[in-house]
C-alpha cells in the first residue's frame, strides 16, 4: 500500500543564523511507533534520498519506509520486504554489500532474536536473506556498521551486542554475495555492553580501524587494523578512560585542521564528551559546554546547519533522572572548534528520541533533519526543514570501482578561499553515524566562498583522486578514477619540490609494491624498512640523489604477514610511514 505524503507548515523555530520548518502533517510524522534508526539513502538511486525507520517494541513491529518523490515530498510505502519483519528492531545500515550499485540492508534486532539481511533488487523491492549466515546467530544487537576492513572491495559487517552473550560479531564478506562469520578470538573475544561502532581511518595506514562505544560503565574501545585480517586494541589514556554510559560515537573533523574529532554521548545521567585531535592522535577534552549540559544521551549528528563552513551538532536525548522527557540539544560551531548551545531552534521537541541525523531531503542545499522518537512507544517522528539562507553549498555522492560502490571509508577535503583566507573542510563517508544513523551523501557549506579552489578524494581503495571544475551551488557524482595508482601525500598543497615520502602503492600488497619520494636538495638518502617494533629487516636504498623525485620497489617475499615502517632519510630530513603485507 502507498500514502502520499502532504506536508503543512506549522510551526518555525528561528535563531539569529538559523529557521526551521517543523513538518506537522502526513504519514512520515505522524505514524507513531517505537522508532529507532534513521536512514537517508537513495535505495533506487533516483537522485533522491528516501528514509528508512526501524522501530522497536518488544513485541514486534513493523519498519518504516518513505520514498522521496523529488519534489519535497514522500511516499509511505508498507509492502516491502524491509517494512514486514515484525519484530523489535534497532539499529539499521544501508550497504551495497554485492557492488551491483544498490544499497542493501542489514537491520538489527534484541530480545534474543535473529538480525536480517537485505538484498536490494534494483527494482525498489528487497529480497530478505534468510539463509545468510549473517541471520544464523540469535542475539541482543544494537546495531551494525558496514567497512571494507581487508580492502578487497566488498563490503563487511561488524555487529554489536548489548546482553546476553555479548561478544561482538564480524562478518566477512566473501565477494560472491555470501559472508563468513568470524570466530571468536583476538579482538571478538572482548565482552562489553557494546551500543555502538564505526569502522574509522585512526592512524593513516589506509586500513579501516574500529571505534566500539560502551554503555554500563565501560570505557570504550580502538582497535587498529593490522592488514592481516586481525586488529589490536589501542590504549589511549584521554580518549578511552572515560567510563560512563556512552551509547554513540561521532567522527569528524570539527574544526577544519584536517584531521578527525570524536563526540561521544552518554545516557543515564551521563556526561558527553568532545575530543579535538591534534593531529598526532592526541585528545584534548573540551570542557564547554557538553560535560555541563548533563542529559541521557542517545545519538549526535554533524551537519553544517548555516552553510558556514564548519560542523554544527545535534544530540537527542531521552528522560532526565526523575523520569521527566528532555529536550535535544542543538550545538552551533563557532568556526574555532567551540560550540555554543542554542535554546531557541527545535528546543520545543522533548520525548525519547533515538536516531537522528541531517540530510538535504528536498535538495535545496540546505540540511534538514529527521529524529526517530520512542516516548511511550507511540511518539510521532519529526521532520524539521531547513529553510535556508545566503550561504553557498555543495553536494557529493561518491561511486567506487576499486573501493567498494557505496565508496564506504572514503574521506573528501575541499578547499575554498572567503574574504582572501584559505580553508580546508574534511567529510567522510561512512555506514554509521551518532547511533542508528546513516547519511552517505557528502555536504559542504562555502561560506561565501563563489568557487571552489581543489577537491581531493581519498578513495577506501587508496587511490588519491583530484577533482576541478565542480560549482557552488551543484550536486555532484563523482566515480572512482581507477586509473590512478600512485598514493599522494596527506599534504594537499605539496609540490614536486618538497622533502615528502608518499604512501606505499599497492597498500596492502604481496609480495611487491613501490615507495615514491621526493627530496628538495641533492644528498646521500636512505630508505629503510623495519618491524613494528623498530628491527632493520630490509635496507632498499643508500647513496647520492639529485634533488627531485624518486621510487624504489619493496619485494616482501621473504617477510611475514604484518604492519612494518619505512623510512626516509635525507639532509637531515626523516619521515617514516606504515605498510601492510598480507599473504
């Protein structure tokens, strides 16, 4: 059965930046239900994001499901495979697991039930994988993430448990549309209330690591991808010692320096918490205002609301200690990494809200955002539009070849230049955002910036692509460029000149891959490769070199599986960088 939806404006939330529209009548408001997740994404890849809502009650309810018309305005549709499973379901991750250029789902569950697994027909209908064995464990799952994590090109899956036998699971995707589920050693034997987890870049060897949020008084875990199918768990004393309830995790760059920041909610009373990265992956707390704004916590959502420049954040929340609904927070960036509360724009909606995130629904280039509410286990969703201003914007959607075709675990920086200074914004595209959330399109906020000056994709492949030509004010599919081989430098801005040592390419590689280099003076250079705990194992070069650049091929034959260093020295210089062999 179809609905059409209407939407009537009622009602306008205004800051001094800001004005959203609350969407007060049609289905996708006023459907009720336990509502859980939200996920945008284009299942018929028409141009237009649809959403998807799962709900939750324990005795079983049905999913929601609202294709987007392209005209602002939706259709329910209830008779999909994906709206019929009747049973209480969680968290949800849109992935196109077969690269045949249409999303699937997976879809968790709790109550010791079976999670379930979606195959999208690319005629708008889904076809429920009963005989997967990612549908064969009975658990408590809060959710699931999908991450190419060996770099094979197809997507995994990495789910999280909350009760019961708690272990978390990883389902390894064998290209042929079927999956392996992983035994329970190394990291999976680990036991924690796990609500929570994204697969992230951490240490800039191109392997996907692994962030898992903990609720009950654990602290949450980091682990880093080996490139041999295993990962190693991080200690890190600041960003992991915290304790608390954390129920979600959000990874982005908030103060556009480049690299990545973590938000993490807390429930029950708890504290959220803001690490800013220095770049070198050491974490500094932010103090103002989150540890204050005491709240119990689900979910958070980066978007850059004013099309500024830099990320603002939503968090929803649930009840407060006396069992009294509280209202969501809304975080305005300051453009300097801090945040200032906004008690005025959507500060009405109170209730258990769940899922959140931002989206540009009706493609005006102006985020809009949809919360998924649970009070009472009939509380309407909200629908909140963004009506927009002066700022300009632009809009990506990534399609891999060599990386997987959701382009999952590709990171995107844009550079623009406003009244004569030069700024770099960093967006990543990922399977799971804050808790229960998805948005893979890729927004940008210019400021008034009226061009765009260089765009560089880092592909989950590895490749490194630049991309010109593209316009404020535009939406852009950008394909993979699987011409490309050599891996580029981090730094954006270098140039044939510069002392810079690039990433290995092919990475990770059995048994040969190639070490490119430049140097700025001629001199004698060395390139090194070492263990990961600093033993010599291979000298690949030492003499005189003119200035300019150079490659050197590293046969790993006779090495083991494993993460080594490489280093470079010249004229006093000295850069080392990670490499994966894998055999």
């Amino acid at each position: 059965m179809r609905t059409t939806i209407i939407f009537l404006v009622l009602f306008v939330f205004a800051t001094s930046a800001q004005r959203f529209i609350k969407i007060t009548e049609g289905a996708i408001v006023n459907d009720g239900g336990d509502s859980r997740s939200v996920n945008w994404v284009d299942h018929d890849r028409d141009g237009d994001l649809d959403l998807f809502v799962s709900n939750g009650k324990n005795g079983g309810q049905n999913n929601f499901f609202y294709k987007n018309n392209g005209d602002g305005t939706f259709t329910k549709i209830d008779s999909l495979a994906i709206n019929l499973d009747n049973s209480p379901s969680v968290g949800a991750s849109f992935g196109d697991f077969d690269n045949d250029g249409f999303p699937d789902l997976f879809v968790s569950t709790w109550y010791n039930k079976k999670n379930f697994l979606y195959k999208n027909n690319g005629d708008g209908t889904f076809t429920q994988l009963s005989s997967s064995s990612v549908m064969a464990d009975f658990t408590y799952s809060e959710t699931g993430t999908w991450g190419d994590y060996n770099k094979d090109g197809f997507l995994d899956l990495f789910v999280t448990n909350s009760a019961g036998n708690t272990r978390n699971l990883l389902y390894t995707n064998i290209g042929d549309g079927s999956f392996t589920k992983q035994p329970q050693t190394g990291f999976l034997t680990d036991q924690y209330f796990s609500r929570n987890a994204d697969f992230i870049e951490y240490n800039g060897d191109y392997l996907p690591d692994l962030f898992v949020v903990n609720e009950s008084g654990q602290n949450e875990n980091l682990y880093t991808n080996l490139g041999t199918g295993l990962f190693n768990r991080v200690i890190h004393p600041t960003l992991l010692n915290n304790g608390g309830s954390s129920i979600s995790s959000n990874y982005e760059d908030i103060d556009n320096d480049g690299d990545m920041d973590f938000f993490i909610s807390n429930a029950e009373g708890g504290r959220n918490w803001m690490f800013l990265n220095d770049g070198q992956n050491n974490f500094t707390k932010v103090s103002e205002p989150f540890n204050t704004d005491v709240a119990n916590s689900f979910s958070s959502s980066f978007g850059d609301i004013d099309n500024d420049g830099d990320l603002d954040l939503f968090v929803s929340n649930a009840f407060n200690s006396t069992g009294t609904p509280m209202t969501n927070y809304l975080y305005i960036n300051q453009g300097n990494g801090s945040f200032v509360r906004d008690t005025i724009s959507l500060a009405s909606q109170t209730g258990w809200t769940y899922g959140a995130a931002f989206a540009d629904y009706n493609k005006d280039g102006w985020l809009d955002l949809f919360t998924a509410n649970c009070f009472g286990a009939n509380q309407n969703n909200s629908l909140y539009r963004n009506s927009g201003g002066s700022n300009n914007w632009l809009m990506i959607d990534l399609e891999g070849k060599r990386s997987n075709h959701d382009a999952i675990g590709s990171i995107v920086k844009v550079k623009v230049t406003e009244n004569g200074t030069s700024r770099w914004m960093t967006r990543r595209v990922s399977a799971q955002s804050g808790h229960c959330s998805q948005n893979m399109q890729l927004h940008f906020g210019l400021g008034t910036a009226t061009s765009i000056d260089s765009m560089v994709i880092y592909w989950a492949s590895g490749i490194v692509q630049n991309v010109s030509g593209l316009l404020p004010g535009s939406f852009n599919k950008i394909v993979e460029d699987t011409t490309l081989t050599d891996i580029e430098s981090e730094n954006e801005e270098s140039i044939i000149h510069d002392f810079k040592l690039m990433q290995n390419y092919p990475n990770p590689f059995n048994p040969v891959t190639t070490i490119s280099y430049s140097i700025v003076n001629p001199g004698n250079v060395t390139i090194k490769v070492y263990d990961i705990i600093g033993t010599l194992v291979k000298e690949l070069y030492n003499g005189y070199q003119p200035a300019g650049n150079h490659s050197v091929q590293l046969d790993a034959g006779n090495l083991s599986s494993g993460i080594y260093l490489y280093e470079l020295v010249s004229n006093g210089n000295r850069i080392v960088k990670k490499l994966s062999v894998m055999k």
